[in-house]
C-alpha cells in the first residue's frame, strides 16, 4: 500500500497537506511543526478515534487532544494505491469524532463498501490498530515491543496454517482461570461445593429431629381450632340475633326517612308558591321603609299644626265626584219619601182561623157535623190559615224594605245636616266652594297611596296583606317556612346518612325463620373471653409451629435436600474430572506451544539479528527473544549472551528497530513503515547504516520517516551522490 496524498483539519493541523511518494520519505521540521500530529492522523485515518479512552493525569486523549484549533471539527481525507486500487479514504466527525467514513475507487468514483470506519485498517494493512502500532509504527519514546496477544497470533501463524484465534498466553491463561475456578487453596467452586455437602448432610439431620416436634405440635393446634370454631359459631348465632334487631332499626330509619322526604316535599311545595327570595326581599325592604317614613310623618304631623280634616260626606272628592254623590244621594232621599206605607196585618182573622178546626172537632165530636164534613171544615181552616202566613210574611218583608229605606234617606239627611233635598245641594255647593283646601292631601297621606300602591303589589305575590303588619306576618312565614324547608331537607340528609350507617352496619341480612334462639342461651363476654383465651393459645402454639416451620424451611425441604445432596455429588465428581482435564489440557498445551515456539523464534531471532549486524557494523551477530519480548544480544566473536542493561542507550534504539523491521518483514510486508525521530539518539555512522538499511527496505515498501534534525537528509544526500559515482 502506497500513501499518496494526506489532507487534515485535526489539531494543528488546519486544511493542511501532506504529498508523499513510494520508497523512502524524509519528512523533516522543527519541534512543534506537526509531525507527531500527522502520524496521528495517519493512524485515525486507518483506525478511528477511539472515543471511549480516558484521559490521564499526564496526556489527554486523542478525542479531546486533536481537536482542530481553529473550532472545526475533525476531518480529513486520504489518497492512496492499494495494488491497481487508486483509493480515497475520508473521515469527518457529524456524529463523533473521525467516526463518519466513505471511501470509494478514485478512478470512477464508485463506493467501495468492503472498507467501513472500523474495518478499513485492517482490510488495508492486514493487521490491527494493536498490532501495526507494535510493529510499522515507530516512535522514538516507544520504540522496545511490548506483549501482546495480537501480536502473538500473528507471529505464531506465520509457522502454522494461518489461524489467528487463539495464542499461548491467552489460551493458557483462560484455561488457567477456568482451573482457578474450580479450586485455589481452599477457594473455588470444588471447596465450596464439598463444603456445602458437609452443611447438607448436617442440615437432613436437624430437619429429622424439628420435624417430630412438628407434629405433636399440630395435633394440639386440631385439637384448640375445633373448640375456637365451636365458639365462633356460638358468637355468629349472637350476632344474627344482633343483625335482626339491626334490620328493625334499618325498618324505622326508612320510615323516618319516607317521613322527613315528605315533610320536605311539602315545605318545598309551599315554598314553591312563594315569590323569588330576593324579590321577597326587596319587598320587605320597601315594607320596611314605608314603615320608617309613615312613623317619621306621623312624628312630623304632631309638631305641625293638623291638616284640614276632610268633609264628613265627601271626604276628598272632586267638584264632579262631590255633584255626583249629592245628586245620588238626593235621589235615593226623594226615593224613599215617595215609596207607599205597606198596609197592616189582620190578626183576628189569625184567631177565627185558628179556631175553626176546634169548632170543626168539637161539633164531629158530639155528631152535629158528619165525618165529611169535619174534614172538609178542617181542610178550609188549614188552608186559610197557610195563606194568611204567607201574607203575613211578605207584608213583614216589606216593611223591612220601606223601614230600611226610610232610616237610609233619614241618615243621609243627618249626615248632609238638612231634612230637604235643596239643603243637600246647598251642602255640596259649600264643599265644592272649600275643595282647594281639602284636595291638597298631607304627606302622610301620600304615604298612605303609596302604602296603598304597595299592599296591592304584595296581594299579587303574598295574598292576605291587606295592612302592612299583616305583610310582615307574611314575610316572616315566608322565612318560616323556607327555614323550615331548609330543616326538613337537612333531617331529610340526616336520617339519610343515618339509614346509610345502619345499612352498612347491617351488611347481610338474616333470615328470621334461622335457628337462632339456641344462641340466645349464650352470654357474648364469656364466648368472647373463651375465644380470647384460644386465640391466645393458638398462637402460641401457632408461633411454635411456625418457628419450627420457619427453622424446617430455613433448614430446606427434606426431598429437595436429598435431590440436593445427589446432584451435588455429581457436580463434585464432574468438577474434579473437568480439573484433571484442564491440567492436562495446560500440560499438553504447554508442550505444544514450545514445539511451535521452537519453530517461529529462530525465524525471527535469526531476521533480527542480520539487521542488528548492519545497523551496528557487525558488532554483534546473535539475538535471542522469549515469550515475553525480552531480547539479550551475542557481541560478535563472543559466547555469553548479554541482556540490554550491558547496552548503550543508541544501542539499544538499533536493537529494537533492527527487531521491528524483522517483524514487519513478517508480519506486514505491504504496510508502509512510519518512523518518528527513530534516529534521534544514533551516531552519524550508525544512523547513516540505518539509512541506507531504510533505502534498501524501500524499494519494496513506502517508508516514512518523519524527524526534527536535517542529519537524515544529509546523509541521503551522501548516499545518493556516492552511489552517481
């Protein structure tokens, strides 16, 4: 793979580009020029940002460290060759940082979705983010190859089939605590479980012995709720003989109740003839206030001198009302002396009819007279007799009328003060001389109109107020009787609510035609104390039972404890043999991990130790590596192997990239090499060897080689113009 073109808006990066070509580039600039920021770019370009590191207390992470500084967010794109691929690569951060990637055929343009934002380094390089920053990515500061078990895979496939599931370590080290689960020391699932058949056994033989003291227990529990039912029974009968008197009460509130509703109705009935209340109101308040003003009048009238009283005969009357009642009255005068006297009644006629049938009687009597004949006398006699009351009668009615007429048309005459009908007129013409005075009514009298005036008013509305006192009579009724509604409906609400408590009360009725009367032998404080004293024995014993219960059910059930116990001990023997199968298995794979180790280290080591020769100018010869990245160095022309403390620091250095370059000419032979400052700490001699050990590597692969000094760029120059020669 062949990294053309970088552009970036990522740290100190802004809009800026990078173009580089295959083989060997020296990308040289002072401290702070972005270097370590491009290979970082370069890194979340292939990779991603991983937005879940945690920063520390020396180094903030990438997410928060790269953030471009002008306020945009990360973004960047990639050009590259992968084979006859020309390939775009871009990345930007709408929904998290670097998280949003395309890439497509640069050619025509066409997506490629085999590369996704996680997938694409892998796809590209061949190998994970851990393994490629193990490997191709160079750092000065971390130069030295750490562990890892991605890097373990990939070194132990380049000896065996290609598989890369599972390395050594990491194999042993699940089988390790798969064995540790089962049993370390005294912990595990093994001691736990053979501690736990120790506890089960202990636990079967308690449950035994509760068990017998259980149920003595329950015989004397029977034996107490018999008697408890027998009195609860007892005290059921006393309440159905209760809940009967109950239902009577519940009979008498409904009939209260029926009482009090049409006590309500009918106040409410009354009520409803009664005008609005505040009309009512506002009525009483003129009442009232006329009352005040005829009283103030009245007061008034007694300190000033009294008004003209009125006429005896006209009263108030007009000039034309006045000639009227004078002419009426005149007539009814000339009426009454024109009328004729009704003659006498004759009373002797009276007596000689009375005394007819007397004669009659006597005369049959002594036979002067035939039978026929006495009774045809009798017969006249009664008849004169009724026609003579007849008359008598209508003659006394006519008299009345003459004689009523005459004391009229005489109190007439005695109220003008004259005995002619001219006098009368002359009475009339004196009254109509002194009207003005007369017609100019008082204030009390117009108080007296406008008392009248209301009464009518009350009559529509209150009939019966004929004076105002009758009126407050009235008004105070009307409150009567809606004070009286307002009673009736709230003892209609009372013995409602009352006839409630008393149904809720009743709850179930009883039937009267029940066998009640054995219970009414039984006195409700002695059934009550008797069912109080079993209770309390009951749950006494109730308590034993359940504390034995509750010991049995902490202790478990007896079956469940066998089931238990049985399976426990098949889990015992499964567990002890899967404990032997996992020592085997660790044995086996221990053997079989130094068989495959003794095939891929020589590969390495040997790769390695070519590389250290040319980078030290064959100082040393020999390098050995174990599993745990540890490498010790044969100095050339010696025996004894010598770790790296015996080394220089710049020694050192070329040591670890002579091991990186092995590993990438294994791991990685299409990936480009990224070195940053790698030769900070080499000697001009060295660092020239590594130069031209770079130039020769590049001729297969890019490698990038970015660093702070111009010493590389000299020294190439020097090579290149030696090689002109």
């Amino acid at each position: 793979m062949i990294i053309q073109r970088m552009r970036a808006s990522f740290g100190r990066l802004e809009d800026r580009e990078l173009s580089l070509r295959p083989g060997l580039n020296v990308i040289s600039g002072s401290n702070e020029a972005g270097k370590s920021t491009w290979l970082a770019f370069l890194l979340a370009m292939l990779y991603g940002v991983d937005t879940g590191e945690r920063g520390r207390a020396d180094r903030l992470p990438d997410k928060l460290r790269y953030q471009p500084w002008n306020g945009k967010p990360m973004a960047g794109t990639m050009e590259l060759t992968d084979g006859e691929r020309s390939i775009t690569l871009e990345r930007g951060s709408r929904t998290g940082p670097m998280s949003d990637f395309r890439a497509w055929d640069s050619a025509s343009g066409s997506p490629l979705e085999s590369l996704t934002g996680k997938s694409c380094g892998k796809e590209l390089l061949g190998v994970e983010a851990a393994v490629y920053t193990r490997s191709g990515f160079l750092r000065q500061q971390n130069l030295a190859v750490s562990p890892d078990a991605l890097l373990e895979k990939r070194l132990s496939s380049l000896v065996t089939t290609g598989s890369e599931e599972y390395a050594y370590t990491e194999l042993d080290e699940k089988l390790k605590k798969l064995q540790n689960a089962l049993r370390y020391n005294r912990t595990g699932a093994l001691p736990q479980a053979e501690d736990r058949r120790v506890s089960l056994q202990s636990r079967l033989a308690g449950i035994a012995e509760k068990q017998r003291e259980l149920s003595a227990l329950e015989a004397e529990l029977q034996a107490l709720r018999q008697q408890r039912e027998q009195i609860r029974e007892n005290l059921a009968g006393l309440d159905a003989l209760e809940q009967l008197a109950r239902q009577g009460q519940v009979s008498g509130a409904e009939i209260a109740l029926a009482a009090a509703a049409s006590d309500r109705a009918n106040w409410e009935e009354v009520c409803g003839r009664l005008p609005e209340e505040e009309a009512l109101e506002r009525l009483e308040s003129e009442v009232k206030e006329l009352q005040s003003d005829l009283q103030e009048a009245a007061l008034a009238e007694e300190r000033q001198a009294p008004p003209p009283a009125p006429d005896p005969v006209f009263g108030y009357m007009d000039a034309q009302e006045a000639n009227d009642k004078a002419l009426a009255d005149a007539e009814t005068v000339r009426e009454a002396a024109q009328a004729a006297k009704p003659p006498r009644k004759n009373r002797a006629l009276l007596w000689l009819l009375l005394a007819l049938p007397g004669v009659a009687l006597v005369a049959w009597s002594t036979q002067l007279l035939k039978q026929w004949t006495m009774l045809l006398g009798l017969g006249l006699s009664f008849s004169g007799i009724g026609l003579w009351l007849w008359r008598y009668f209508t003659l006394s009615r006519r008299e009345d009328v003459y004689r009523a007429r005459q004391e009229e048309a005489q109190a007439i005459l005695d109220a003008y003060g004259t005995d002619s009908e001219a006098g009368m007129m002359e009475r009339a013409d004196r009254y109509v001389q002194t009207l003005t005075v007369l017609r100019e009514p008082s204030p009390r009298q117009l108080l007296a109109q406008k008392r009248d005036a209301l009464l009518t008013r009350l009559n529509d509305v209150l009939p019966g107020c004929d004076t105002l006192e009758q009126a407050e009579t009235r008004f105070r009724e009307a409150a009567r009787s809606r004070q009286a509604l307002a009673r009736a409906r709230m003892l209609e609400q009372e013995r409602a609510e009352q006839l409630d408590r008393l149904r809720t009360a009743l709850g179930t009725s009883v039937d009267r035609d029940g066998d009640l009367e054995r219970f009414a032998a039984y006195d409700r404080d002695t059934e009550t104390n008797r069912l109080r004293e079993l209770d309390a024995a009951l749950e006494a014993a109730a308590a034993r039972t359940a504390m034995l219960e509750g010991a049995i059910g902490q202790m478990g059930d007896p079956l469940v404890l066998n089931g238990d116990l049985e399976q426990l001990e098949r889990d015992i023997r499964r567990m002890e043999e899967r404990y032997a199968a996992l020592q085997l298995a660790r044995t086996t794979l221990a053997q079989a991990d130094e068989a495959l180790r003794a095939r891929f280290a020589p590969l390495l080591c040997q790769r390695t130790g070519e590389l250290f020769a040319r980078l030290t100018g064959g100082a040393y010869d020999r390098v050995q590596l174990d599993r745990s990245m540890k490498v010790t160095v044969r100095p050339t022309g010696s025996a004894v192997f010598r770790s790296l403390s015996y080394l220089s620091g710049g020694t050192v250095d070329q040591l670890y990239l002579a091991l990186r370059l092995a590993i990438c000419e294994l791991l990685i032979p299409k990936a480009p090499i990224v070195l940053d400052d790698a030769l900070v700490f080499f000697d001009d001699e060295r660092a020239a060897l590594a130069l031209e050990t770079l130039r020769e590597m590049s001729k297969t692969r890019q490698i990038l080689l970015f660093t702070s000094q111009s010493r590389e760029k000299r020294i190439l120059d020097e090579l290149a113009a030696h090689d002109t020669r």
